[in-house]
C-alpha cells in the first residue's frame, strides 16, 4: 500500500538488502501458493502489500480474485486457453495474446515489478520501457539503472521478463538466488561468498553464486548496467520478438512523450486494453 509508494518514489532510495528482501519475501509467497497448484493471474506491484514494522519491511501478496489452478495441458489432448485476465501492464505477452498460458505467466509479472523495484518507477511504459510486443525494452531500461544495482539482481528481472515462457525461472529457483544475493548484500562487501562448487564469487556487483538449480555466476565484473543487459541477452531467451510474430498493430505507432520516438506504449495499440490502464476481468473460477 503506501507504504510501497513511499519506498518508490522517497526522496533517499532504500539499501538494496532491504529491496531484495522484499523480492525474497513476495517471491516465497508465490512459491508457496505454486507448490499448491494456484496462480494469481493478476500479479501487480499493487497487490504486493508492504508493511513496515519494527525489524524492517515485509511483503506479502494479496488479491486472489482471478486465481485459477494452473492447468495442465496433456499432449494430443484439446488445449483451451484460459481467459485473457489481469493487469496488462504486468500481463505476460502470451496472456495478452490469447495463448496457452501457465504459471509462468505470474513470473513474467514478478519481472516487472522486479523491474519497478531496481528503477523506482511505476510499471507504466512512460516510466517503464517496453517493445511493441509488450516485452521489457532491456537497453532503454538499463539506462534507469544505476551503477550500484546488484548485477545478479539486475539478471533475475530480465530473466524472468524472458519472452518464452518455458525459459522463465520458476519461483524455486527464484527463492534460491534471491536468498544468495540477500545473504552476499548482508555480509562484509569485502568478503567473498563461498559457492557450491567450493569456489568462491566475487564481491559486491561483480558476480553472485546462485544456488541449486540457479547455480549460475555472472562474469561481468567491470561491466556497467547500460552494457549488462546487452551482454546477457541470447537468441536461445529473447525478451521481444518482432511485430509480424505477433499481430498487425491497429494504430501507428505513438512516442512516448519526453523520449525517443522509436519507443510506443504498445497497450495504446489495442483498443481494448484501453493503454493499459484497466483491468481484465473473468468470472471467478469455479474450480477453487
């Protein structure tokens, strides 16, 4: 609630252990609610409530009203897919198309406020860069970043606003690196965190030891965020696809303002979505 508008927009940025405690505590929450075989589908930096208390700040997901079981679709079976429902400022590109879509869509969403949390801004495409084709504008959002951001968690938000969805992390993994990062940002920044493999990573922004499956370190020591993002894009996890693969745009493409002309607020482009700024809404599901 406001507590979350006063961390975003207060004068003195929070410390990035508190930022990636928050990312921690919403990222168990989605796992947990996962695990049980649930998936919000309206996940939105307004429905993470945020509390401050004593020891700190605490955050918890709220809003279930558009969960659904997440689905599970069988091989040569008839595959229909759920309705198209939520917040599109935080709506993966697959929902916003009216594809097939799983829980993967929740972690296409976490990138986005991920991304809201890294740049203190609102998830809005006048604030936020995005593509035409609704994925996240990574070069023009490295430009936000500033140079003490946390390399690892500059690469967990673009690796969950990965495009396809099966190479999106699941939020196990995401729990597992975000416990690494919080435990590397607490300690010493001169001391290094030791690694599963018995090796040690680099301090500070120059590489993280991820865990588990996410046992993966970056190698950019000296690399600043506007060239990061450029270096950990690969062809095999794209975070936009071109125009033709996705649909013929209903209205020419429109600036956003204050920026250069190339960039669109793709929500502007489909009448329905109105720009962005209403919801989706289904019936509520009867299977819950």
């Amino acid at each position: 609630g406001g507590a979350r508008e006063r961390l975003r927009d207060g004068p003195a940025p929070p410390p990035w252990p508190a930022r990636l405690k928050l990312a921690l505590d919403t990222a168990r929450g989605l796992c947990h609610l996962h695990s049980k075989g649930i998936f919000p589908r309206d996940l939105t930096s307004k429905n993470c409530l945020v509390r401050c208390e004593d020891n700190g700040y605490t955050a918890v997901v709220g809003d279930f009203g558009l969960a659904e079981k997440i689905p599970t679709y069988s091989e040569g079976g008839e595959k229909e897919p759920l309705a198209v429902v939520g917040s599109p400022y935080w709506m993966a590109p697959e929902v916003l198309r009216g594809e097939l879509y799983n829980e993967k869509a929740d972690v296409f969403a976490y990138g986005i406020i991920l991304c809201e949390t890294i740049a203190r801004v609102p998830a809005d495409p006048d604030y936020l860069p995005r593509t035409e084709d609704f994925g996240l504008d990574v070069a023009a959002f490295c430009n936000l970043v500033g140079a003490d951001c946390p390399a690892a968690f500059l690469h967990l938000a673009f690796h969950c606003c990965t495009m396809e969805p099966t190479a999106r992390p699941s939020f196990l993994e995401i729990v597992q690196r975000l416990e690494a990062m919080l435990l590397l940002a607490t300690r010493d920044p001169g001391q290094a965190l030791p690694n599963n493999d018995g090796g040690t990573a680099l301090p500070g922004n120059s590489a993280a030891t991820l865990k588990g499956q996410a046992a993966k370190q970056l190698s950019f020591p000296n690399t600043p965020p506007g060239l990061l993002g450029q270096r950990l894009l690969t062809p095999e996890q794209p975070l936009s696809r071109s125009q033709s693969d996705v649909f013929r745009p209903r209205s020419p493409a429109l600036p956003r303002a204050h920026d250069a002309p190339q960039r669109v607020n793709p929500f502007s482009q489909r009448q329905a979505l109105q720009g962005g700024r209403i919801k989706l809404f289904d019936t509520p599901s009867k299977s819950l």
